[in-house]
C-alpha cells in the first residue's frame, strides 16, 4: 500500500527535471541548454576539452571482437539504430521501419564500409547483405561493444531514440533521420545532418513548411497525441529520402565531393532559423547541422 501511496504522491509533486539541463543557473529544455553550451565551447580558443576516449586496453579488446566477427583491421564501419518501441505507448511516432534503411546500408557496404545493425533482439530481424552485421542477433552482442561500437564508427545513423548519444560522446558525427520532436535539432553540431519525419497539415493538406516545424509549439510535440489533436500527420521518410542523407554524410566526410548547392541552401536555412529562434529564450539559439538536400528542396525554396 506505502508503494503506491508514494507513487501517487510522486505523479503530484514530481518536477520534471529530466527534461532539462542547466545553464548559467537556469534550466532549458536539453536541446536548448545544449545548444547554448556547443555555442560557447566554440567560442573558447586553445580548448583542452576532449571528447571520451577508450582505453588502449579496451581498444585491443573491441579489435579482437572484430577480427572474430571478420571485420579486416583498418575497415571502416557505420551504426545504425532504428527505433522499434511498444505500440500504443505515446511514442508510436518515434518508431521507424527497419526496411526502408536498405538502400542506405547498401550506398555504404558499396563504398566498402560495414554497417552494424544496433538494438536488441525485439527488433525485425534485416536481410542478409555483404557488409550488414546484424548485431543483437549474433553471439557479440554486448554493453561493451554497444560502446565500442558507437565509440569507433565512423559516422551513427541514429533516429529518436537513445543510442545515438554513444557516437556524438566519442565525437563521431551522426545522420538523424525519421526524427521527431524536432527542436533536438538545436543539440547538434556542423559536421552532423537532420532529417526529421515529414509533417502534413489534415486540413490544408499540404506540407507543414520547414519555419514552422523548427518552431513552437510544432518543434516541441513528444507525444502522438498532441499531433494528433493539433491536425498533424505524420509520413515517415522513405528509403530514397534516408539514402540521400546518408549519402551526404559519406560526401562530406570524403571532403572531395561536397555538394555546393547544400552548402548553399543550408546556410541560408540557418540564417532565416536563428532569425526566428533568436528571441524565444534568454540566448539566442544557432542552427549548426545540415539538412539534407532534397529535404530542402522539398520544403523550402
């Protein structure tokens, strides 16, 4: 009885703080207060921070597990986590289908990377492909490598979802796709891309426009129903739109083949965002990821 009297008790007096950080003694959303914090790591010069490195022992040991599984010693690899959560949770639109990926993990196992499948066994089992290591399913999934993983990749393809923290801690750059809430936008740096699920208006039908849904209130929904009773529906990205973004992530990571047109219209995005977001909090806020191309071309003009 004291269990659920307590309980109870918590639901009423409960403060939500794990839904905010803090900076410069106030609390914002996460997003928001890690924005303001990347804001000022780059104005610091000669910074000695560093991002979390393994040790040289956890090092050999992650490579030991790659030779077993056959990874060669110098390959490269991605991560990929594609959210799979309970139906009928609230959540349903941070959930994404596994198989629309297919096309991107091909695009990578053809530039002669591998890609590692993260999660648990609860999720659809993938195709077998040359390259594709369906991770939870084999004999090497473990919280260790969870971490070596995420920690020696060269880039996470990464939806709402938690792992892709792991990658961003060790300063790997992530694609974000399928995403939702989308004002987790404003927590990440240059070198990563986001894609967000794409947003209809029920009643106009027509597409929600990129100004719209990288501001309040639209930016800061977190549950189905509140796109629901606000007339919104919810399309997931299709497996052209992932392969794109993952395609542009490989492009810049290659240095020679940057696209100018993104560039371009990624920095003209940025500018008109920061135009509408400079005043919703104490600081303003600065749009610092790309979106990728066609999501552009798509919504905006």
């Amino acid at each position: 009885s004291k269990f659920y009297k307590f309980r109870y008790f918590n639901k009423i007096f409960k403060v939500p703080l794990e839904i905010v950080l803090p900076f410069k003694k106030k609390h914002y959303p996460w997003p928001i207060a890690i924005n303001f914090i990347n804001q000022s790591m780059n104005k610091i010069k000669n910074s000695d921070f560093k991002f979390f490195k393994l040790s040289e022992n956890d090092l050999k040991k992650g490579r030991l597990i790659l030779n077993k599984i056959g990874i060669p010693e110098n390959a490269w690899y991605v991560t990929l986590h594609i959210r799979q959560g309970l139906q009928s949770q609230g959540h349903d639109h941070r959930n994404s289908n596994p198989l629309t990926y297919l096309k991107a993990i091909k695009e990578i196992t053809s530039r002669g990377g591998y890609v590692f499948r993260m999660g648990d066994k609860s999720m659809t089992q993938l195709p077998q492909i040359k390259g594709l290591i369906d991770y939870p399913f084999s004999e090497y999934k473990s919280e260790f490598m969870d971490v070596f993983l995420g920690a020696t990749c060269k880039f996470c393809v990464g939806t709402s979802s938690g792992y892709y923290s792991i990658p961003i801690y060790f300063g790997k750059p992530v694609v974000l796709v399928n995403f939702l809430n989308v004002m987790e936008y404003y927590s990440l740096k240059s070198n990563d891309i986001f894609l967000p699920k794409n947003l209809l208006d029920k009643i106009t039908k027509k597409p929600i426009s990129i100004k719209r849904i990288f501001n309040s209130p639209i930016g800061y929904y977190g549950t189905d129903e509140e796109y629901k009773k606000n007339n919104i529906e919810i399309l997931d990205n299709n497996d052209e739109e992932i392969k794109c973004a993952v395609l542009e992530m490989l492009d810049n990571l290659d240095g020679n083949k940057i696209n100018q047109e993104f560039l371009n219209k990624n920095k003209k995005i940025r500018e008109e965002l920061d135009s509408i977001n400079n005043k919703n909090y104490e600081f303003p806020l600065r749009a610092m990821a790309h979106l990728p191309l066609n999501f552009l071309n798509k919504y905006y003009s």
